[in-house]
C-alpha cells in the first residue's frame, strides 16, 4: 500500500462514494475498484459493505483508515524534517485556531509569515476550540489557538486571559439580577458530540457565580447562539447578557461589569497555544510558535 492508496482511503472514509474519489484522484472508476480489491487481497480484508447502493466501511477498513493516516502523517513529518534541516523556513504548516481568533488576530499575523517566508505553504482551519483541539489531537494540524481549559498533555501557552463582563444597556442594581430578562448565549448543540470539551465549561463557570449569588433561576427571555447577536439585543434595551471582555467596543457603551466571585476571584476565559514538543525541530513549526510567544510577550509588557 503506497501513498496514494492511503489518500484514497481517507478520502473514502470522508466520502464513501466511488464517483467522486476517481474524480478526485484523475482515475476511472474500474481502475479505482482494481486499486481497492488490491488492497483488499494485500490485507486479506473486505474494505467496504455494500447494500443496494448504499456503501459502507467495514470495521475492518475503519483500522486500516487509521493505519493509513498514520503512514500519511510519518510521510509529511519526514518530508518536513529534511526540507527543514536547513535554515530556510519552508513546507506546509496547519494550524486550527477558535473562529473569533481566525477573525481578529490570525490575518495580520499570517500576513507578516507569508511576506517573511515566501517558501511557507499555510493551511488553516477555524471553528469552535473544540473542534479544533480534536484535529490537534488526531494529528490533522500542527498548532492550535483555542479558548478554554483542556487535557492536552503536551506543550501549551498563555496568549491572554479575559475577563466575563455583564453588560447591558444601562447600570443595574444588581441584586435585582434574577428579576430581569437575561439573553443567554447557549453552547451550540453540535458540540456535545466532540470528546475534547473543555474541562470546566465557560456556562458552568458562570452558573456557578450565579449560584453563589443568588437562591433564585435567572430569567432567561432568549437563547442566541453568538455573543454578537447577544450585544445587539442588549444595546436594544431588551435585556441583559454575559459575555466575554473581547467582544466589547468603546463604542459599544455599553454598561460593563466584571463577574467576581465572593472570594474576590474574577471569572475569566482563556486563550492557549496548543502543540507538540516533538514539532519543534521542523523550522515552520518553531518559527510560528515563537513569533506568537514574542507576540504575547510585547503585549503582556505593555499591559504591566
């Protein structure tokens, strides 16, 4: 099995559909099939079930997908090591980074990369932190930049820390919290399915304030999916909402005010720099990782 039989499998995984993958990798469907039952015989397995039309991955070929991903990634790892044992940045780096950091911080910062190291190839995903340390943990990138705590058990860094605000469109008294209308930001439902959630969720951080301040429920009045459409609703005078600092503009003025608990703890979220100690020798990887520390360093500098 070589490497094109390990991209095909992937792909088939991802897309269980003959068609499209002899499209994807300029074959005829026959030869793709021929390809197949040669590594069907190779491994003395059946790769796919088929019913009708319908296919599907036996648990066999779900191993070697895995076994192939494998090869893959030992291929690319070797492949960069040698391109980088010199002292030129250049080969592919992947890095997954949380959406709100892909929207304000990442373009300026792969702006500066780009023009420095014209030989540096990068491919980035964005989405929600969970998504992303699960590519990190499956090996599909090389760095990520997430929010929130997680069981990663290799490198991380401190990038920044926030604080959780209050905000609303003018001051509350606040003990009158659980008598006014709340606009929730709710964790999409999507993410229940990921296995790397954070270890204490930002929502159960903040029902924790909540309960140590006060015996009664807040009152929800709506449960939007973004901080964002969150402000809007507040700057409307419709209620009021939690929501981290970052998301807030000078020009929002809008009544802000930190969650502290009793203990004078301010409650906060914060964003890591996720990565493999081993990743360090390929010069892509480094280079990255060490213009984001010094990044956060100048900032933490001018912050003290």
């Amino acid at each position: 099995m070589d490497e094109k039989d390990c991209l095909i499998l992937q792909y088939l995984y991802e897309n269980a559909n003959l068609t499209k993958a002899a499209e994807r990798f300029y074959m005829t469907q026959p030869a793709l099939t021929y390809r197949l039952r040669q590594i069907e015989k190779e491994f003395q397995i059946v790769i796919f079930s088929k019913n009708g039309k319908n296919m599907k991955m036996t648990p066999a070929g779900e191993y070697l997908v895995g076994y192939a991903k494998r090869i893959l990634m030992d291929l690319r790892s070797t492949r960069e090591y040698l391109l980088n044992m010199g002292n030129e940045v250049q080969g592919s780096l992947k890095i997954g980074v949380s959406s709100n950091f892909g929207l304000y911080n990442l373009p300026s910062i792969l702006e500066y990369l780009v023009n420095q190291y014209p030989n540096l190839h990068v491919n980035v995903d964005t989405g929600f932190s969970t998504e992303i340390v699960d590519l990190l943990m499956e090996g599909e990138i090389d760095v990520s930049i997430v929010k929130g705590e997680y069981n990663w058990p290799d490198q991380k860094y401190l990038l920044s820390e926030e604080n959780i605000c209050l905000i609303s469109k003018n001051k509350l008294d606040l003990h009158k919290l659980p008598q006014l209308p709340l606009i929730n930001r709710k964790e999409p439902t999507v993410l229940m399915k990921y296995k790397n959630l954070p270890i204490r969720p930002l929502d159960q951080s903040i029902q924790c304030w909540w309960n140590e301040q006060f015996d009664e429920p807040p009152l929800i009045t709506m449960q939007l999916d973004s901080y964002e459409t969150s402000k809007e609703m507040v700057k409307k005078g419709l209620g009021y909402a939690i929501i981290p600092k970052v998301f807030l503009k000078d020009s929002d003025d809008l009544y802000c005010h930190p969650l502290i608990f009793k203990d004078g703890q301010e409650l906060t979220r914060r964003t890591w720099m996720l990565y493999r100690q081993s990743s360090m020798q390929l010069a892509a990887i480094s280079t990255f990782v060490n213009y984001i520390k010094e990044i956060y360093k100048l900032e933490h500098a001018r912050s003290t």
